[in-house]
C-alpha cells in the first residue's frame, strides 16, 4: 500500500489467468481487504434493496483501517498473473464492492501498460 496526496494505492491480484478485471471477485465478503473497499472505496451507484431484515452489515472494521484518516480514497491497482505467465494484465481504478457475491463493480478503470 502507499498513500499519495489523500489516494491510498492498493495492489490486488483478482486472478491466476488472462480474465478481465470486470471479472474481479474477492474471496471472501469480510477481511481487511473487504473493509478496505466498503470504507475508502466509492460509494455504491445502487442502493442494497431494503427487505427490512434488519441492519446485516459488520459493525466493526478491521482494526487496521482505524489508522487511515476517514477521506482517504482508496485506488485499486489489479491485476491478473501466474508464476508461469507472470503479469497479464494491470489496471487501475476505483470499485466498490457487492456483499451479495463478491464481486468488485468498477466506476472507473483503465489499463496499464504490461511490459511483454
């Protein structure tokens, strides 16, 4: 991770193989990595459709994330390599996560050059 001008740039590998990164799931729905995004990441473009079950979200954040200040915005840089391929793909952007499946859905993104 580093933090430059109020952007904190977060590396995440989102595959083994050549996928896009509209294809980016993460593992598992809680975890700093999950926090990361829900807290410094942009706000959701939908809202969570209410069935009035009561509040599901984790209360607690990791507790590493009580060190970054509350407006630091959170730049993905993911990218999709193997030991055998290594890097096939890099980009950058901002995303926000579903809880639902994992699945990251990107505002923006872009790509990056791969050296070949």
């Amino acid at each position: 991770m580093m933090l430059v001008r109020g952007q904190l740039i977060y590396p995440l590998r989102y595959a083994k193989k050549d996928v896009p990164v509209t294809a980016a799931r993460l593992r598992r729905a809680t975890g700093f990595r999950a926090d990361l995004i829900r807290r410094h990441g942009p706000p959701a473009m939908q809202q969570a459709f209410d069935l009035d079950l009561g509040e599901l979200e984790d209360a607690e954040v990791h507790p590493d994330l009580e060190l970054l200040p509350e407006d630091v915005r959170l730049v993905l840089a993911a990218y999709a390599c193997s030991m055998e391929k290594g890097v096939m793909r890099i980009e950058w952007g901002s995303a926000e996560l579903r809880r639902e499946d994992r699945y990251l859905i990107w505002h923006r993104h872009e790509p990056l050059p791969v050296a070949g």
